[in-house]
C-alpha cells in the first residue's frame, strides 16, 4: 500500500507538473510592426484538414474549392504522427500583418455556372460539406483559431474549428450551426460562412511595447450577401438552377491582452474541454474498486496464504502429507506447460512492449513532451517506441517459450515478429483502401506506407531477433517444485471456478476502473476534440494495471484452491476480457453518442475499434498473467514439497 501511495503522489505531481508550463523545445515567436532580426511582421495562417463529427472521412482545404492560396508558398513539414492520423496542414490565402486591421476584405470569388459539369461537382461537394457540418481548423503562430460561443446550458464554449456552413431542412429545422441565428430560416438551403472575422489578442512586452506574442486567436464564422459584409445572410437553394457568385471575405482586428502569459495561452480552449470534476469523479471511484481489491488480497495473503502455508509446513507424518487438500495438492501439475505454449509465449511477449511502450509514452506526456501544441508528437513517439522495443518482445517470449519447453524455436521468433503486426497491418492497410477509394486526406500516402514497413522489417523485426537471441541464451526460468510425469486428475468444478464464468468475471473490475476516462478519451478521438488530460490518464492506467494484477490473483488463487491447475490461459483471459468489454462499450457509444453517416464511416470506426481491442487485450492480458506467474512461483517457493 505504501508502494501505491507514492506512485499516486507522482502522478499527482506529474498532474500539476504538466499543466504548470508549456511544451519544452517550442520558442515563442516576436511580432512586430516593422519587421526586423528579432521579430516578424508578418502573420501566417495554415489550414488543417476538415473534419465533421457525422462521418469519419477528412477532406484537404483545397477539395472544397475555397480560395486557393498563392503560387510559391510551401507547407510546413509533417512528422510520421501527423501523417498517419491524416493531418494535413497546408498554407492559406489570408493575410495578416501585426497590428494591421482589415475590414472585408475580399480573398477571391468563386462563379458555379449552371450546367457545367465541373461547376456542379464542386458545388455538390460544398453543399455535402455543409449537410454533414465540416469543419475548418485554421491554425496561426501553432495555435488553434477558435470559436467560441454560448451553449445551451449558457456556457462559453471554444472550439478549435468552426463550420463551413450549414443546412436547413425541407420543413423549416435548423442544423448544426444554422441555430445561432434566425435569419438562417429559408427551407431547404444551405447557408455558406463566407466571410470570416479574425480576431487576434497579444502580450505586450512591457520592456519594448513594440513587440508582442500572439496568446489568442478567434474567428467568428459569418454569412454575408452583400459587397460591404453587412447585407443578409449567403444561401444556396438545394435544387437552384440559377448560376451562383460566392464572394470569399474576411476582417481583421488585434487587441492588446496582457493577462494572458504565452505559456498558458491554450488554457481557454482546453479549459472548453476538460471536465474536471467528472475525471476526479472517475479517479475515485476506481480508487474504490483498488482499495476493495486490495482488502481482498490482503485478506487472502495475511489470513488464508498464511494459515495454508503454516499448515502445509507443520505436516510431519506421512499420513499427514497423503491428507494433503487445496493449492498445495496440486504442486506437481501447477507449472505443467500450458497448450500452444508458442502463441502463449509471443501474446505475452508482444505484451510487454505494448505495456512498456504505454507507460513511457505516457511518462513523456505527463511531463509536457507531448502536449497538443506539439502536433503528431504522440503518434511519432508511439509508433517508434513500438519499433524500437522489438528487442523487449524477443526477448520474453523466447525465454518465456523456453521456460515452457518448447522447441520451435525459429517459428517461435517470426511469429513474434510478425503474428501480431501483421494482423494490426492488414486491417490498416484495408482502412487506407476504402480512404484512398473515398479520396479522403486520411489516407496515408504511399509513400508513408513504404517507410512504416521499412521500420517495421527494417528496425523491428531484426530488434526482435536480436532479443530472442539473448532470450534463448539465457536458462529458463526456474519453478520452485518440481513436474510430476503424469498429470493429475482435476476434480468437478463448481459453477463459480469455471473457465468461463471466471473469465467473464474477470474483466468487469477492470473495465469498472476506466470506463468514464475511456468516454473522454473516444470522444476526443471521434470527435476530433483536443485531449490533454495525460495526468490522468496515466493514473487512471497505473489503477488499471494494479487492478488487472490483484484480480487475476484472486481468481487464480480461488482456482488452485479448488485444485484446479489450469492458470497459464486462464490468467492471460481472466485479464484479457477486459478488451471485450472495451469492445462492447465502443459498440454502445457508436450507436448512442455518434450520429455517423454512410457504411464507409461505420467500417472505418470499427477497424480501428478492432486494432485498439487487440492492443487492449495484450495490455491487460500480459499484466495479468506476469502477477499471477509471480503470486504462483511465490506461494510455491515457501512451502516444504517432498
């Protein structure tokens, strides 16, 4: 207990750590009004790909014919992270000069001519945009332009994107963002945000009032008509058959904000997001659930364990020793090696990299490495932690395959290598054909492709077998009591020790400990909201794993005392089932808190529903069965075997 009370007090402070200063490694750019070598003049604004919460299809800037910026203007460069979660960040037509207020200005004008073929598929487009309220993310000086509005329940919410437009139906109902306004009320219409108010806020500094830092930036989304921005609102009917002009504006004002300091300048958009109270909530209740977990093992090692063991010792006489019942009778057959020891061995194995890899990801976060700010940083640290610690899966599942008497030694390391990710691989690869069909920015390039397999073949894959070299090097792992030659007989089991009912119940505990985090985390996911919370997250994990550990010891413990010897499986299962719980949750919240359209959308989500399971079910199958292995090999050692 005194062990989890110090990890909770650092991951207390790793909470507060991370939430008191910003990103190491970013500098803060100067602006000023005179460009110079300290400070620049000019504001650049990027675009992001576009993103709508009904469907799971991203689309690049440029496919919704919008004003196109000009010839010459480069794209910043895109690590592994952004491109693989299909980030697309490209430069814009607007611009901005510090201090440098504009009023309507006029980026371009785009005409839809009636009967043309080319004009009405990109009219169609932007109409099916707006129907399925798509949504800008421009970013300026690496922050989100936000839009912040009043809610329902009369709070200000800021959103790091805002819509393109939106639609109102046949009978009069506004959707999405055609609600902030009951000038949007022509039926059956799209209304286009085609003019756009920018407001950008700086901190002056009080040592040279002429240069600044951006710390806010805000966009108001605005349908206009009329030359001067302030006529009625810009609609286009659904069947129109009329040629269509779309003037393309935008207005500019900056505004000096000294209460806001550069490093917390994010606060007000993930202050839109969290919700605190909920995750202390979530934190507690699981807290709850340990420290019932803990009384039980508790219970079970001081009084249980410790009268077993003290009577198992005290037997003297041979007829004592025959009268031998619970978890010591079965101590010629309890490290007998399990059926399919290889996929055994490589499930564990392949587990202890993706555990390994979590928790460092994890560290790196709580400290700030991997902050939103820092985009596609937590991508690019996952993937290539992953590959790096091929080595760490060699290296277990071939001792662990040793240990278990197997022989097949070869097979046993390709299929470490490649059972898993080869898998997790063809259900990517599957998803990137229908983006690629669906013309979707998510779809990784072919090019990326190639480079994650020459990681994977190149780095993993001989890392994994230099691990399985050193694992086999080394003895097996040594069991306390020997193996009898012939096994024993296990008696008729009672409904409870069962293997299914066990494993069924062995996941709910766990699942218990994070399903309210897990809504925040799908939700940031699919609904393309920023996540920063990793403090928690990480505490929430670190219960996960102690709560996945003091199960599956009681259950196997339950089951040697009903002279069961069957534990390998049965503790990597007991675990594991947590995943299919993840899996059923994610079920629900596809159906109850998303309103996705089209069979594309609903494959997408459930692919990747799929991979996060497998990833699930290796986290909490491994930590499962590495406690058991250990409350076995302990419990085992102290007492006098003949």
């Amino acid at each position: 207990m005194a062990v989890n009370l110090r990890t909770c007090v650092f991951v207390v402070f790793c909470i507060s750590l991370s939430t008191g200063f910003y990103l190491p490694g970013l500098a803060p750019v100067t602006y000023c009004e005179d460009e110079n070598e300290t400070c620049e003049a000019n504001i650049p604004i990027y675009v992001n790909r576009l993103v709508s919460s009904e469907t799971l299809l991203p689309y690049e800037y440029h496919e919704f014919d919008f004003c196109q910026p000009e010839a010459g203007l480069t794209s910043p460069s895109e690590n592994l992270g952004q491109v693989l979660f299909g980030e697309r960040i490209r430069p814009s037509p607007y611009k901005l000069k510090f201090r440098e207020e504009v009023t309507c200005k006029k980026v371009c004008e785009k005409v839809y001519k009636h009967g043309v073929e080319d004009d009405t598929t990109k009219l169609e487009f932007l109409k099916h945009g707006m129907f399925f309220s798509y949504e800008n993310r421009w970013i300026v000086d690496n922050m989100p332009m936000a839009w912040c509005y009043e809610t329902t329940q009369s709070e200000r919410f800021c959103n790091p994107g805002f819509p393109i437009g939106c639609y109102v139906g046949p009978n009069g109902e506004q959707h999405d963002a055609c609600q902030i306004d009951t000038l949007f009320n022509e039926k059956d219409s799209y209304y286009l945000f085609n003019h756009i108010k920018i407001k950008i806020y700086y901190h002056q500094d009080p040592a040279n009032p002429t240069e600044a830092r951006l710390v806010k930036a805000l966009v108001t989304p605005e349908s206009r008509k009329g030359p001067d921005c302030n006529g009625s609102p810009f609609f286009i009917k659904a069947n129109s058959d009329e040629d269509i002009t779309i003037p393309y504006t935008y207005s500019v004002s900056f505004e000096v904000h000294n209460d806001i300091m550069w490093a917390s300048r994010w606060d007000y958009i993930l202050d839109s997001v969290a919700q605190t109270n909920i995750q202390w909530f979530s934190i507690m209740n699981s807290l709850v659930i340990v420290l019932f977990l803990s009384g039980m093992v508790a219970m079970i090692t001081v009084r249980s364990l410790h009268r077993d063991i003290a009577r198992y010792n005290q037997m003297e006489s041979a007829e004592e020793a025959q009268e031998e019942f619970g978890w010591k009778l079965v101590h010629g057959d309890v490290f007998r090696p399990p059926a399919y020891p290889m996929l055994l061995s490589l499930l564990v194995g392949v587990g202890v990299q993706v555990v390994t890899m979590a928790f460092v990801t994890l560290l790196f976060a709580c400290f700030g490495f991997l902050s939103p700010a820092n985009r596609g940083a937590l991508g690019t640290t996952s993937v290539l932690l992953f590959v790096c610690l091929g080595m760490v899966a060699g290296y277990t599942s071939a001792r662990l395959y040793k240990t278990l008497g197997g022989e097949k030694w070869k097979t046993n390391v390709m299929m470490t290598a490649f059972f898993i990710s080869s898998a997790i691989f063809a259900i990517f690869f599957f998803m990137n054909l229908i983006l690629w069909v669906k013309k979707s920015s998510a779809a990784i390039p072919f090019s990326t492709l190639i480079a994650v397999l020459a990681l994977w073949f190149g780095i993993s894959v001989p890392l994994t077998f230099i691990g399985a070299y050193f694992g086999y090097k080394k003895k097996p792992l040594e069991h306390p009591v020997r193996t009898n030659q012939i096994p024993r007989q296990i008696p008729d089991q009672a409904i409870y020790t069962k293997p299914f009912p066990c494993v069924l119940m062995g996941g709910i505990l766990p699942f218990g400990c994070i399903f309210i985090q897990l809504f925040f985390i799908l939700t940031s996911i699919w609904s393309h909201q920023l996540y920063y919370m990793f403090g928690f997250l990480f505490l929430v994990t670190l219960i996960l794993v102690i709560t996945c550990s003091e199960t599956t010891i009681l259950l196997c413990y339950f089951h040697l005392a009903a002279e069961d010897y069957r534990w390998w499986w049965r503790s990597y299962l007991t675990s594991g089932f947590t995943a299919v719980y993840f899996f059923i949750y994610s079920v629900h919240f596809y159906f109850t808190k998303l309103s996705m359209e089209g069979m594309a959308s609903a494959i997408l989500y459930f692919g990747y529903t799929t991979i996060m399971f497998v990833f699930v079910f290796i986290f909490t199958g491994t930590v499962g069965f590495i406690s058991c292995l250990a409350f076995v090999t302990k419990i085992y050692s102290v007492v006098k075997v003949d």
